[in-house]
C-alpha cells in the first residue's frame, strides 16, 4: 500500500521522494493505517498503567499512541512550537505531562537549532554533527538558534518514577541523553543513522553497560516492524548496523531487558 501510494504521488507531481512524509495527501490517507499499525507494534512494550518517557516528542504522534495503550506519558519537547502544541493537544489528557525542555548529559542550558523551512517546521536538534552532516547531503539547514534548558533522564526518573518505556528521538543527540541515565530499565528505542553510524554504537555500548543482559533489535523508518526474526545482543547489532550502507533509511533500536 505505501509503495503504490508513493509512486501515485509521484506521477501526479504531489511528492518528491525526500518529502513523502510532509505530503498532505499522503498523511490523509496512511495516517489512519500508520496508526493502527503504531499501536500494534508498541503494545508489546506498553501496557494500560505503565509509565512511558517520550523524549523528542515533537508534535506528540508517539505520546497519542502511548496514552491510547493506556500508559501515562512524560512527553519532553524543547521547541517551543512543538511544545506549545502538546500543551495543547494534551491539555485535557491527565496522562499526558509536558515538560518544555531538553534532555542532556547535565543540568543547564544549551543551543537548540531549529529547522526554518516551513514544511518541516517541527525539526530541530542539538547535535552539531547532525547538522554538519545535513548540510554536507544538501539537505534543509537549521540557521535559527535557541537556548534551552536541559535535564536528565535522571532527574525525570527522580521527579516521575522508572518508566517502563523509554522513546528517544533527538536528531543525533542520543548520546547525550543516555549519558544521563543511571537506571537500568525494562524497554527502551533509541533513532539510529546509517551516516553517524559511530554515534549509534556509541549508544548501544552506554545501554550495555546498564543492562549487560538486554536483548536488541532494530526497525527501519516508520515501518513499525522489526527487522530481526529474534532478538539478539549488543554486539550482534552493531555488527549489523555497521554493514549497512550510509546512505539507507535511518530507523530506530529497539531494547529489552
């Protein structure tokens, strides 16, 4: 179904591959399949009552999911816009927690560079590589700049309890966020790049010292389906992400205890 919807996309001049995601009509019409399939694939992580951190919650496409599985959601979002959005998206949701900052390696303040094209207003990262590497693709820039009060993953889980999952979707920041992590949790997804592939098993190697036991898996963009038949280890993983080439889709990693 997705690839039919592309190619008509294409031919009728309504989409370029690199903007499918953005498309209007394209989200019209897979948004009710995307989200049944979302559901699906995260009930294996959450259950009605469990306790979820959605960290880089943008416009809050996860944390509906996860509070539709019945979980209370921390939802952390530094740009404003997109903050102010949840806020109001979530505003009656007493299972929905917005917490206006960002997620790091300490307490403080940082820069967040924010995306200015119009059709991807929502995208923003932390990560000077990240964005080095966008500019060396030709892809769009992040010419504005902000700064942004930072936590950790540490301080939520003092101020909100363990959650039983945890989603981190930062643009390259991933590192930085798991760095301020002491507690070894049940579940958790981290976004991988192909082309900051050194980044990811930098990652990977953080999570497997908090969990030595964890078991792990990967799923490639939006496909909500994970790529292994089983689950295997840290080091089986990063053999094969490093194999793949630079320039495929990124995805996320998926971990277990």
């Amino acid at each position: 179904m997705r690839k039919q919807l592309h190619a008509f996309l294409k031919k009728s001049g309504l989409s370029k591959a690199t903007d499918l995601f953005y498309n209007p009509l394209y989200n019209l019409i897979m948004t009710p399949i995307k989200r049944k399939r979302m559901m699906t694939f995260y009930s294996q992580f959450i259950k009605t009552g469990d306790l979820c951190f959605d960290i880089g919650a943008n416009v809050g496409n996860r944390t509906e999911i996860f509070v539709k599985l019945g979980a209370k959601v921390i939802a952390v979002e530094p740009q404003p816009a997109c903050a102010s959005l949840l806020q109001k998206k979530f505003l009656s949701n007493k299972n929905a927690v917005i917490v206006p900052k960002a997620i790091d390696s300490k307490i403080g303040t940082a820069e967040l560079y924010i995306n200015p094209n119009k059709d991807v207003w929502t995208m923003s990262s932390m990560s000077k590589e990240f964005i080095e590497k966008q500019k060396q693709r030709g892809a769009d820039q992040y010419d504005s700049k902000i700064e942004v009060e930072t936590t950790t993953m540490d301080e939520l889980v003092k101020e909100y309890g363990t959650p039983r999952f945890v989603k981190i979707d930062v643009e390259g920041f991933e590192t930085n966020v798991l760095m301020g992590l002491n507690t070894s949790l049940a579940a958790l997804s981290f976004e991988y790049t192909p082309a900051m592939m050194q980044h990811t098993i930098e990652c990977i190697r953080i999570v497997q010292k908090l969990m030595p036991d964890a078991k792990y898996n990967y799923s490639e963009m939006e496909t909500f389906k994970l790529n292994l038949p089983e689950w295997t280890d840290a080091d089986q993983l990063m053999e094969i992400l490093k194999s793949l080439p630079q320039d495929s889709v990124e995805g996320d990693v998926y971990v277990k205890a």
